[in-house]
C-alpha cells in the first residue's frame, strides 16, 4: 500500500477523504425531493413516511462514537473502509425497495456509515505533513456541510428528471468509488487497540440513551410534548445516559473518555459546536422554505423545488472557499479568532435576513454568510479537539464532536417547527408560516450564533509562534 508524505502524496490522501465525506454526507438531503411522494412509493401513511428520514439520524448517531473508537483502536483506514459497507448495501437496498420496511432498513445502513468523516480527521493527523494539516483538516471538516449543500438540489434534479431508484443506485455507485479510492491511496495508520477491549456495554449504553433522546427531539412535536410516549422517552435517555456516563468513568478502556472530554478546551469546543449547529439549521430548514413560498404571500419567492436548490447550492461552495481561510486565520491568529469570526459571520447572515427577506440575491447572501461562517468555525474545531487529546482519543474525540453537531442540528428542527408552527396565517385556504414566524426563527439564529461567538472567547490556545505555543499541541490533562 503506498504511503507518502510528500505534498502530492498527502494532497492524494486528502482529496479522497474529502470525497468520501462528501459521499457519505449526501445521504443526509437525499430523500428530500421525495418526502411527498414517499407515501405513494412505500404504500404507507405520511407519519410512516417520515420515519425515512429519522431513522437515518438514529442510526448515525448510534454509529458515530462506536466508529470512533474502533477508528482509534484498529487502525483508521480499516474502518474507513469498513463505513463504506453499510452505505453501498443500504443505498441498494433503497434502490430495490418498494415498500417502508426494506427501506428504513437501507436508510439506516447508510447512517451508519455517518463516522466517516471524523474517522478521515484524526486520520489527517499521522498521513499529512505538519505544515499541511490545518488546511486539510479545515477542507475535511468542511465536507461535513457541502455535501448535504450540494445534495439538495442534485437530489432534485434527479428525482423530477428520471426515477427516483437513480439516486440511490448513484450513491451506491459513489460509494464503491469512495472504497476503491480508500483501498487505493489512503496508507495505513496507528492502531492503539493493543491489549483493550472493546467497550461493548457503553456502546450499548450510548445507543438506548442517544436513541430515547433523538426520538424525543424529533418526534416530540409530532406526539406531543407532554405525551406518555414522550415523557417516558425523556425520562429514559437521561436515567439511561446517567448511568453510562457512571460506567464510562469505572472502566478503564471507555467507548468515550469522559475524563479527556471534561478537558477545559474539549468542553469548551464541544458547547461551541452544539450552539453553532443549533444556529446554522434555521437557515438550512428555513430558507428553503422561504423560496418556495408563492410570491403572493410577499414574503415568498414561488420557486420549484430544482430552482430552489440551484440557489441553495452556492452556500455550499462559500463554505469550501472559506475552509482554506479558516486554516489560515488560525495559523497567524489561533483557533479562538476563527471561531470568534465564524460565529460573526453567521450573526451577521442572519441579521441581514429582516431586510433582505422577499429578495432571491438577498436570500442567497444569508445562506452564503451563514455557510462561510460555518465553515471557518467547522474547520477550526477539529484543530482544537486534535491538538486537545492524546493520539489514541484523536478519532472518537471527533466522533464526539461531530456527533454533538448532529444533535444541535435535531433541536433546532425542533424548535424551529414550534416556532413556525406557534406563528401562523390563513393564506388560499391553507395554514402557513407567517413572516413573524421565519423571522423570530431566523433572530434565534442570529443570537445562538453570537452566544457560541462569547463562549469561544473563553478558549486559551496560544497563536502559533508564541512562546506558549507548543501547547495547543500537548494534549491537556483533564482532572475527574
């Protein structure tokens, strides 16, 4: 297997993770242009139809700290390679269904191929030269939103032109290319796994609590607030979580070390991605909307589903084109300016939203300030978890990380389904969301964005060639 860690050999390595992360994160807004079909296709009722989507968000939750783990203690190439497993033969499995059951199944074997791209991280750091590292892991981390960018409107496209089966049998397709590339280029990395065990309980542990959680977040407004069902799921995660967390701090090779994740600068990062993905959903969930609203309601673009997404689209490359910034910018000024800056970014986007509302160039500002403040901010929190843990924690840290992003991500649409559905009007016989209602959604963005702003300042890592300097890049030590 080749190895190289010159700067086109590394460069190789970096493109194909990229990729994969690209590939894997599509799954994410794949089934979007097909949720009202869904019903007729599955032969099922709208409420089991929704379930395609939450069951992809289940499964890669669930996922996403084991592969972390088994990323750190087998080798990260290994279970890269392993992640494209379950993302060709569930994309198959979609592609062949006809019926609800085939098809959660599929949807969920493609959210377990979710922990790719934190896996593909903390591989950055042993296959890139030290000089190389910032950029790549800020391009890396990056692929994280671009793919679900850039999915929405390919979905699109597809799904109106031709038969939806193409979309799953394209992804699978993209899938077999992620694994040859992976095979190919990616080199062999550390393996820490020598003479631990795997944390079969704690794994156990996470799922039952992460799944009672997630289903609360996104299905409380469906069942109600103060339901059974709800309250008895709520009641479950935090007494489940509890005790995991309890059996996480007796053993001594833990699924997550709670000690290394309870660090000052971990902590720290780890609210801050929570807030920032809280934040960044309200525009993804809705502007869209916005746009497809008739233009009568005078707030509304009336656009179709493909010309939406086209414009949705160069959100996505703003947040490439600022992965390489937000390298730079920490390099010269430290992580915490890039956070700082990104938040502000994404402040900004949002505040201009009250003025530029109603406007297709204007609306396509926001989505693109949001997403190149979300990509500065993406690319430098990796730096910090990396620089923040022993190499032997590099992945599941990430893992953490990315899935903390996921679950800010599950409350925003939470809440932001509240909002709009608390703020309504009558509009051609039909209910819709008032523009109070995307307004105050909007403003939440705006000030969870400046909130995660604040809570960056607290970060202390010294800019690079300060006397100090070294020790963003010796793992802290974090006390019980």
């Amino acid at each position: 297997m080749p190895h190289s860690n010159s700067t086109s050999g590394s460069g190789r390595v970096v493109w194909v993770l990229v990729f994969g992360g690209i590939v894997t994160t599509l799954m994410s807004t794949l089934v979007i242009p097909l949720l009202g079909e869904l019903p007729t296709i599955l032969g099922t009722s709208v409420a089991n139809s929704s379930w395609v989507v939450t069951v992809t968000l289940l499964s890669g939750a669930v996922a996403t700290p084991v592969t972390g783990r088994l990323g750190d203690m087998y080798g990260a190439r290994r279970i890269l390679l392993l992640c494209t497993i379950p993302l060709i033969v569930g994309s198959v499995l979609c592609a062949l269904s006809s019926s609800l059951v085939p098809m959660l199944v599929g949807r969920a074997l493609q959210g377990a191929g979710f922990g790719m791209v934190p896996v593909g991280i903390s591989a950055l750091r042993t296959l890139v030269p030290p000089e190389k590292l910032g950029s790549s892991i800020a391009v890396m981390s990056a692929s994280l939103g671009i793919g679900g960018t850039l999915g929405l409107p390919l979905a699109a496209v597809v799904a109106q032109t031709t038969s939806w089966r193409f979309l799953f049998w394209g992804v699978a397709t993209l899938s077999v290319v992620t694994a040859v590339l992976i095979a190919w280029v990616v080199p062999s990395t550390p393996a820490y796994g020598a003479g631990k065990r795997f944390d079969a309980v704690g794994a156990l542990g996470v799922a039952l609590g992460l799944v009672c959680l997630l289903l609360v977040v996104s299905k409380g407004a469906e069942w109600g607030w103060a339901s059974p069902t709800t309250l008895a799921l709520l009641a479950g995660a935090v007494v489940v979580l509890l005790i995991w967390g309890l059996w996480e701090l007796r053993i001594d090779a833990p699924l997550i070390d709670l000690r290394v994740s309870m660090g000052k600068r971990v902590l720290v990062t780890n609210s801050v991605t929570i807030l920032i993905g809280f934040s960044a959903y309200f525009q993804s969930l809705l502007v869209p909307q916005l746009r497809q609203l008739p233009e009568s309601t005078g707030y509304g673009l009336g656009q179709s589903m493909i010309v939406m997404g086209l414009w949705c689209a160069p959100s996505g490359l703003a947040m490439m084109a600022a992965a390489p910034l937000s390298a730079r910018l920490t390099a010269t000024r430290g992580p915490r300016a890039t956070l700082l800056t990104g938040c502000l970014f994404m402040a900004t986007g949002f505040a201009s939203s009250v003025f530029l509302m109603g406007s297709t160039w204007g609306l396509m500002f926001v989505s693109c300030s949001v997403a190149a403040g979300l990509g500065l901010a993406y690319g430098a929190i990796p730096t910090v978890i990396l620089s923040s843990v022993p190499p032997s924690e590099g992945a599941s840290a990430n893992s953490v990380n990315t899935l903390l992003r996921s679950v800010g991500s599950s409350v925003s649409a939470a809440v932001s389904g509240m909002v709009l559905g608390w703020m309504t009007i009558e509009f051609a016989g039909s209910v819709i969301p008032s523009r109070t209602g995307f307004v105050t959604g909007l403003m939440i963005g705006c000030v969870t964005a400046l909130v995660a702003g604040a809570i960056a300042m607290v970060l202390r890592v010294p800019k690079p060639g300060t006397a100090r300097a070294h020790e963003a890049h010796v793992p802290e030590q974090a006390t019980g």
